[in-house]
C-alpha cells in the first residue's frame, strides 16, 4: 500500500490540520472555475474577505448532486421500473425507496472523501493503494462506464425513433454527438452544465407529473407497497427485478463523479470550514436525489397503473410507448412519455463522460484531450449497440440494456468497498471520518449490494 503522503499531506493550524495537495493531484480534477465563497457566486473573491451566509451560502453547494442524480434516472432505470411496474404492480416501490437510501448514503460518503481530503475517489485509490490494484479498478471502473453510456445511448436513440421516426441504427450513431454537448458546456465550467441539467431534470419532472395525473393510479395501493413484502425475496421473478432495480439505481461511476465534484467549489480549509461544506454539499445531493427517487419511483407507479391491470407485461421501452395511449386514455401521453425519455438519455451522457475524465486521470495520472477522451468512451459503447441492432433488429437492444445492468453491478462493490474503508480512516480523513453507526451502516450497504448482485449475475448467466 502506497503513503498517501504522495498526495496529500497534513499540517498544523490552529483551527485543525490544512490539506497540502501537490500540483499534479490538483489538476486531475475536471477544469472546473471554483465558486470561491468568500465573493459573490461565481465571481471573483471580495477584498473584504468576507464569507457568504444565510440563503446564499446555501445555494453557492447546489448543483453537483443535480449531475450526479442524472445517473439515477437514466434509461436502465426505466427499462427495470417499467418490468417491474407492469408485471408486479406497486410491489417492488420498497425496493426503489431502499436503494435511493442506500444511494443517498453512498453519495455522502463520497462527498465527504472529496471535501476532506482534496482528492476524488480514484485519487484516493492511487493514494493508497499499488499501481496493480489501481490499474485493475480502472479497467472495471472504465468497463462500468461504457456499460452505463450504452444504456444512455440506446435510451436516447430509441426516444428519437418514437418521437422523429428515426432508424434505431441511425440514432445511435447521432449520438455520437453528445460529445461534442458535454465539452462545449464545459469549457465554461461546472455551473452552465448544472443548470443545463437541472433544467432538464425540471422537464421530466414536470412530464411525469402529467402522465400520473393522466394515468389516475391507486395512491392508496402505492403508499402501503413503501413497506418491503416477503414475497419479494420468495418469488424468484420478483427478485430478479428488484436486484436490477438495485443495479440500476446505485451507479459505480457516481461515486468517483460525486468526489470530484465536492472539490468544484472553494472549500475553507479549516475543520469546521470542511464540516459546514460537508453538509451544505450533503443537503444539496439528498435534494437532488429524492428529486430522482420520485421521478423512478414515477415511472413504475405509472407502469402499474397503465399495465398492471390489464395484464400487459412491458420488456421493452417501445412497447410502453405503443401501449401508453390506449390504456390510459390520453393521446399525447406516448410523445410526452418519449421526450422525458430523451432529456433522462442526455443528462445521463453529461455525467457519464466527465466520469470517465476524472477516472483517467485520477488512476493514471493519463491526459487526453477532452474531445477526444469522450469520442472514445462513446465509441466503445456503440460498437456493440450497433452489432445488436444489425444482428437482433429493434428488439434486441432490451436484452443489452439488460446486460448493461448487470455490468454496473458487478462493478459497484469495487467502488464501494475502496470508498468505505477511506472514509473510516480518522487520520487520512483529516478528522472527518465517518462515526460508529455511520460506519457500521455503510459497511452492512455494501455487503447486501455484493449479496443482491452475486444474486443477479448468478440468475442472469442461468436463465
């Protein structure tokens, strides 16, 4: 195990230990401007010196859980929740409410990481650990981000052959594009793309809200199904779904996104300066993703209510689409269905390639220009779409959307263990380790997530 001392190291300060990051780990962070909070947001810092407070400290944290909450609603989440929605009805909602919980937790570990020690989560890998092991946890991390860019990618193009009627083949390589989106949001920092995001985000929210209230679904049924039923674990079917649901919802490559991005703003580096960023960080990622935990949780009480009862079990996003208008009665539900569909597809891209940058170069230490590094990981995942569509036609991108799942689950415990065990270790923390209960919480997560997904991978080889 390497000294993390390459990276960081701790001095002495009166009001607690001062983080010393050298130029190289500095730079590895995604070219972000820093909202420094002692100025106006987004501006220069004052002469004053003086620190922002009350609402506008508050807000000067909101944006980077919006980013990370993207990949919590992408399209593997609605391929799972539509499954599970019209075949089993309100029953698998615990499941999405349980693993939201274990995301939000997740999350915050992963933001504690970033604002305590000045490194993201694979700078702290390269840290820690030797440059075999680091190299190994790229590799999965950079298969893990390809799986989940060909989620987005088939999602996006199957939106735009129900909304413009084109070819699912031509879509994916359209896609191809949504490089070329990411970096010119970028080069103007953070802040444009969280608010392209967040105003995406606001549009399939407001979708969704229309399609409940076209569908009219049983919100008596909905609330008693929050509470998790045996049958969940007893009916093999039920479960398959409900550990895809998992897969689906807690995404391996948020973590290393989620760590970097608590570093986007300019955190006082003082303990108390940290612990306040911490929570004001922590706040902003709950938000966001109990904005996506009702937006999943969306999509499957409207499967219930339009699918459910009319026995219609929904394997493919095109079939929920076909099916929307005559079971719930309203014409323009399908195009609305379609359009919260492609802004979920394109949200999911932004955060996908800015995780891959930041795990390049945090394992690494490997530069490549942006442009290029993006075209490669979208590359990577439309080779094999576009195999499947030339071979299985339309249908068969269900099945890789399947597998796509299956690949973020394997990934995830080696993201999640690296990540608990860093934030237990009180002196590489500065301080800001996590407490007993916390701890203790955080390591049961991780154990259930190895569990379920040694389970899903198990099924999905023997079915």
């Amino acid at each position: 195990m390497r000294s993390a001392q390459a990276i960081v190291t701790g001095g002495a300060h009166a009001s607690g230990p001062v983080l010393s990051v050298d130029s190289a780990a500095a730079d590895i962070a995604a070219p972000a401007r820093r909202v420094d909070l002692r100025a106006p947001s987004g501006g220069a810092p004052s002469g004053s010196g003086t620190t922002l407070r009350g609402l506008r400290r508050v807000f000067a944290f909101f944006g980077p859980g919006y980013l990370v909450a993207t990949g919590y609603m992408d399209p593997g989440n609605w391929a799972t929740d539509l499954s599970g929605g019209s075949a089993f009805g309100y029953t698998l909602l615990s499941v999405v409410l349980l693993s939201s919980l274990m995301a939000m937790l997740l999350q915050h570990l992963a933001i504690r990481l970033g604002v305590a020690t000045g490194l993201d989560l694979a700078q702290a890998c390269r840290a820690r650990f030797s440059k075999g092991a680091c190299l190994f946890l790229w590799v999965l991390c950079e298969i893990a981000i390809c799986a989940c860019d060909l989620a987005e990618l088939i999602g996006t193009a199957i939106a735009m052959q129900l909304l413009f009627g084109i070819p699912l083949m031509a879509g994916i390589a359209l896609t191809a594009f949504d490089c070329l989106l990411v970096l010119a949001l970028q080069r103007w920092g953070f802040r444009p793309i969280e608010a392209f995001v967040a105003a995406v985000l606001a549009g399939v929210t407001a979708c969704f809200a229309v399609e409940l209230w076209a569908a009219s679904p049983d919100w008596g049924e909905a609330a008693r199904a929050i509470a998790p039923r045996p049958q969940i674990l007893t009916d093999p079917k039920m479960l398959y779904i409900a550990i895809g649901i998992l897969g689906a919802t807690v995404m391996p490559h948020n973590l290393y996104l989620h760590s970097s991005l608590a570093k986007s703003r300019g955190v006082p580096q003082t303990w108390s300066g940290r612990r306040t960023s911490i929570r004001l960080f922590s706040l902003d990622s709950c938000l966001a993703l109990t904005l996506a935990l009702a937006i999943n949780a969306a999509i499957l009480i409207l499967a219930a209510a339009a699918f459910h009862n009319s026995q219609t079990v929904v394997d493919e996003i095109q079939d929920a689409y076909g099916l929307l208008a005559p079971t719930v009665g309203w014409s323009l539900a399908p195009a609305v269905f379609a359009i919260a569909l492609l802004g979920s597809g394109q949200n999911s891209t932004i955060t996908a390639t800015m995780a891959g940058q930041i795990a390049m170069e945090g394992f690494l230490d490997l530069r490549l220009p942006a442009f290029w590094r993006r075209l490669a990981t979208r590359g990577l995942a439309i080779v094999p779409a576009m195999i499947v569509v030339s071979m299985s036609g339309d249908h068969g991108v269900s099945r890789l959307l399947v597998l796509s799942q299956v690949i973020l689950s394997v990934q995830l415990p080696f993201a999640a263990a690296p990540l608990v065990f860093f934030t237990s270790d009180q002196k590489f923390m500065n301080g800001h380790a996590t407490g007993l209960w916390l701890r203790a919480i955080s390591v049961g997560i991780v154990c259930v997530i190895i569990a379920l997904n040694a389970i899903l991978v198990w099924q999905t080889v023997t079915r």
